[in-house]
C-alpha cells in the first residue's frame, strides 16, 4: 500500500502528464503510419488496383519493421484482396526530382485501417513496430574530387531520395541545414571520410537518437555509397551500391531500418508479463512525464505506471507483451535512459513512512537512470 505522501506526488506526476507539460522526447511519431504509397502513369483502374495492392504491402513493411512480411500466406492472401483493408486514397503530382526517381508522373497514396493491419501482423505471427520511433540525421557528402558538397534541404535530388526511402521504411529522418553554425561546426572532409568525433559534436544540435554518415560518388557507372550509422555510443561500418544515387541512398536506409526494427519491432505475445523498471534521477515534473511517456508509446507495452517513490527514483510497473530482453532493448533507444546495475543511494530521513528495504526494492527488475549520454 502506497503512502499518502507517495500517492499525492504521484497523483500531481501524472496530472501534470495529462495537461501535456512535458519536454518532447527525441524519438518522433511516425505520422499515417498505416499509409503506402505507389506511382502511376495515370488513374486508370488497372493501375490504381495494382498501385493498392503495392501500397498494402509497403504499409505492412512500415508496421512490421520486416521487408519479408510477404512470404506470409496470410499476407498474400491480404494483399490479393487488398481494396477490403482500404479507408482511402489520393492521388499527388510528383516533383521534378521524384519523377527522376519513380519515372512516373503520379504518386498513388492508399491509407488503410490501423486495427486491421495489426489484426493481419499478429494472425501472421509476424512482428510489430510502434507508431514512436528513433529519429535520424543522415550526414552525406557527395560529388567528385573537385566538387564535393554536403546535402542539405536545397539538394532537391539526394532529399527526395532519402526521404522516398525513409518513408517507405516509417522512419523519421531529416538532413542537416548546413546554415553558418554548420559550416564552422564541420567540414566536408569529415563527412567524406565519416570521422566520429567532428560528426557527432556538429549533430549534437539536431538533439536525433543516431546520426548517418556516407560518401556518395559514381564510379564505373556505378553509385557506391560508404556509411558510418552511430547510435547509443556504438558505431556501424557498411557499403552500398546501385545503379543510381537513389539506389544506393537506400540500401543505406533499409540497413538502418533493419537494424532498429530487430530491436524494436517484436512478435507480440497474447498474455502480459508485469516487469518492474526503476529509473533514478528523476527531478521534475516533465523528466517523469516523458519516461512515462515513452514506456507506454513501445509496441511491445500494454501499459506502464508509476507505482512507487523514493527520493528521485520512480518504479514503473510495465505490463510487457514481450520477454523481458525485448523489452530492455527498445526502452534504451530513443530516450536518455542508461542501464544501470550501480546501487543508489537513500537518505533515512526522507519522508513519513520511510523503510530501508521497502526503498531497496524500487530497484525493480532493470534498474536505469536518466541522464544525458
């Protein structure tokens, strides 16, 4: 039984959670999550139904995380009557840029029903990935030995690529401004040759959960691109190719998006397991509300609350639809929570009802603290 003392602060906690006083998290809503997209040559019904059916399939990849939701037979079964899951559909005129791309002059854009792509995912036993995701700065240095540039918003040709591949992915990305302070912040040189320590001090002003670094040149009629991916402290080397700049922008986004989705994107079980997470450091109002926050926008929870307090240590009861490692993983990404298996400290005289080894339990099963990495 929680103090009274305990359940006021709570109480004011979640309150002040509810009014929205919070600091916004790092990690982004993917907005029109359960939308595909396909371009077309014109609106003719043969080509709309093909572009639904292919606009299915995208939105299940974006939801799922996995590029292979299709080998399900339930997902081809879904997508030959693909028109039954469909709520809506517009049809956009493309950019210059993107008519490059998809040589295509229209974009067909199908939104489909929420519950009943997730209804299709958990009947195919195949994972799924929330709405809330990692957001990304993708650093490229492009051109040749006596033209190279760093893309940013004016490079109409790299910015529609990289947002192409990113959307059919859900995930949120973005390119730096290269503005005055950019340009002090780092050289071309540093993105060409994807040097850490300049790319994630410059990044540090974007406030992303990763950062993306790639040189992108044309050699032998062939595009190669050579990425460095950083996130939670740890770095990623990879090459791609393709025929086009296009192509090889992303095949660097799927290894992103791939490589976040099995972390993060999980087959969900039927029955929730309670998993009690402790996180210390909590000083505010607005710190408690964006822990809580996060904790309830992962696919894999079914809830989480706050249901004891000691000092600035917050235990969170999460009701986990996956194992406890699963869980582990997709809370470190996209926050400022570090795992911690340090003790903490307590002071005896803290508030009315004080037991030392009651304030010992708050460490829960996974203990984390909040703190700027």
């Amino acid at each position: 039984m929680l103090n009274s003392r305990i359940k006021a602060i709570i109480a004011v906690l979640l309150a002040v959670a509810v009014m929205g006083l919070i600091v916004p998290a790092k990690a982004e809503r993917v907005q029109n999550l359960y939308t595909g997209s396909w371009p077309v040559q014109d609106q003719s019904s043969a080509a709309r139904h093909q572009a639904i059916a292919e606009s299915l399939l995208q939105a299940l990849v974006r939801a799922s995380g996995s590029r292979d939701v299709s080998r399900s037979p339930v997902i081809q079964s879904a997508l030959a009557n693909a028109e039954d899951y469909l709520r809506r559909y517009s049809y956009q005129r493309l950019s210059a840029a993107e008519q490059m791309i998809y040589e295509k002059p229209l974009l067909l854009k199908a939104t489909f029903d929420r519950q009943s792509i997730l209804s299709l995912l958990k009947s195919a036993s195949l994972p799924i990935w929330g709405e809330e995701r990692p957001s990304g700065l993708f650093w490229i240095a492009f051109g040749d030995e006596s033209n190279r540039q760093i893309a940013n918003e004016e490079s109409q040709f790299i910015k529609a690529g990289l947002m192409i591949a990113a959307e059919s992915r859900g995930l949120p990305v973005t390119l730096p401004m290269m503005d005055i302070d950019d340009q002090m912040a780092i050289e071309i040189s540093d993105v060409w040759g994807r040097f850490e320590t300049p790319i994630t001090e410059a990044s540090k002003r974007y406030a992303r959960d990763y950062w993306v670094a790639g040189q992108l040149q044309e050699t032998s009629n062939k595009w190669q691109g050579r990425w460095l991916l950083s996130m939670n402290g740890r770095t990623e080397s990879f090459s791609t190719s393709g025929l086009t700049s296009f192509e090889a922008i992303q095949a660097a986004v799927n290894r992103v998006a791939d490589s976040l989705s099995s972390k993060l994107a999980v087959v969900l079980s039927e029955e929730a397991q309670e998993v009690f997470v402790s996180v210390e450091n909590i000083t505010d109002f607005a710190t408690f509300a964006r822990i809580q926050k996060h904790l309830n926008s992962l696919s894999m929870v079914k809830s989480a609350s706050a249901v004891e307090v000691s000092r600035d240590t917050v235990l969170f009861k999460v009701e986990s639809l996956t194992s406890p490692q699963n869980l582990i993983e997709a809370i470190k990404i996209g926050n400022n929570l570090q795992r911690s298996e340090s003790s903490f400290g307590y002071d005896e005289g803290y508030g009315d009802g004080y037991n030392e080894n009651n304030a010992r339990q708050l460490r829960g099963d996974f203990h984390f603290v909040w703190g700027t990495p």
